[in-house]
C-alpha cells in the first residue's frame, strides 16, 4: 500500500496528481530487475527541450538541455535527460561513471554526437504499484517533479536510494526482472 501526503501538484496537462510520500515506502518484497535493452545516449547541443511523455501522451517531466547533457533515447516517443537528487543532469561524456557500457562506436544522430550503451546497474523494483495519478515532488531536483500514472512502476537506486518511476509503457519494453530482494544474484 503507497503513503500520499496532503499536497496536489498539477503536471502540464492539468492533471491534479497526489503526492507521494517516499518515506514511507517499503521496498522490502521489491523485485530486483535491470534495463535489458540497448539505449542511445544523445550528447546535448544545448537548449534541447525534453519532454518525457507516458503511453497515454500526458508529460511526466519538461527540461530545457545545456551543451554536454546526456539524452537518454529509448525510442521516439521514451525521450529523457537523468538528473542527481540535486537537479544537476547527467553528462554525456562521463556516461559510463553513470553505470553504462557503451556497445557502439560514436554516431551522429540530427547534428548531435551518439553513442548506444547498456545498462549494468541494478535497482528495486515494485511493478505496476501506481493506481492513481501520483507526483514523487522533487524527484529531479528542487521544483522538478515526476508525474506518473496507472501502471507505472517504481524504481529504488541500489546505490544511493534514489526513487523514481517507469512509465508501464517503457518499463515493459526496456526493463527485466532477474529475481527478488530475498534472492541471492
């Protein structure tokens, strides 16, 4: 069961989401699971605005590039930049700190340097746990909210506890799930 507090936040489509408390999750049950698919990761010319939509076309999250920043490209529509727990985005040339491989030489992609990589981080899962129009506040960064909607999952870094969300579209195509916490892996 998800603890929400008081607060609503409306996100760009005018959809009043409830916020979630992430203190009060329990990732104990969660399933362990890791991005199975390639991704190409797009170095930001600057001014870029990114605009992540779920499977339903409502905005999750809106950002505006710098020169550097890593654009994740999961598919035409799976479109975004990672940021810190401070809002700082993550930079294309320091990708594989990040924990990726890269798997392709670079490439130009629309007038920007490219190259694909694959995940080798693993994070907590609890799939499909959003029932409701659900704001984690802040989970870029001051002022910087991710909206999710019914289906969507949440994700527990392993390495720093960070929370986040996959949208049910995107986790579907590019996640998978190799055990539970309770397993050995």
């Amino acid at each position: 069961m998800l603890h929400y507090t008081d607060e609503f936040i409306c996100n760009e489509n005018g959809i009043k989401c409830r916020v979630l408390d992430i203190s009060k999750l329990d990732f104990s049950m969660a399933y362990v699971g890791r991005k199975k698919t390639e991704t190409m990761i797009i170095k930001a010319n600057g001014n870029e605005k990114i605009e992540t939509v779920n499977s339903a076309g409502l905005t999750e999250s809106t950002y505006i590039t710098t020169a550097g920043d890593a654009i994740f490209a999961n598919s035409e529509e799976d479109i975004y930049v990672p940021r810190d727990s401070s809002g700082k985005a993550w930079q294309f040339d320091l990708i594989e700190s990040y924990g990726y491989e890269i798997v392709s030489n670079e490439f130009s992609h629309n007038g920007n340097k490219a190259v694909k990589v694959k995940s080798t981080k693993l994070a907590y899962l609890l799939p499909e746990i959003i029932l409701m129009p659900t704001c984690i506040k802040d989970a870029w960064g001051q002022g910087s909210h991710q909206f999710l909607f019914e289906g969507a999952t949440l994700k527990k870094d392993m390495e720093n506890g960070r929370i986040t969300g996959i949208e049910k579209g995107a986790f579907d195509e590019t996640w998978e799930i190799i055990g539970n916490k309770e397993k050995k892996l």
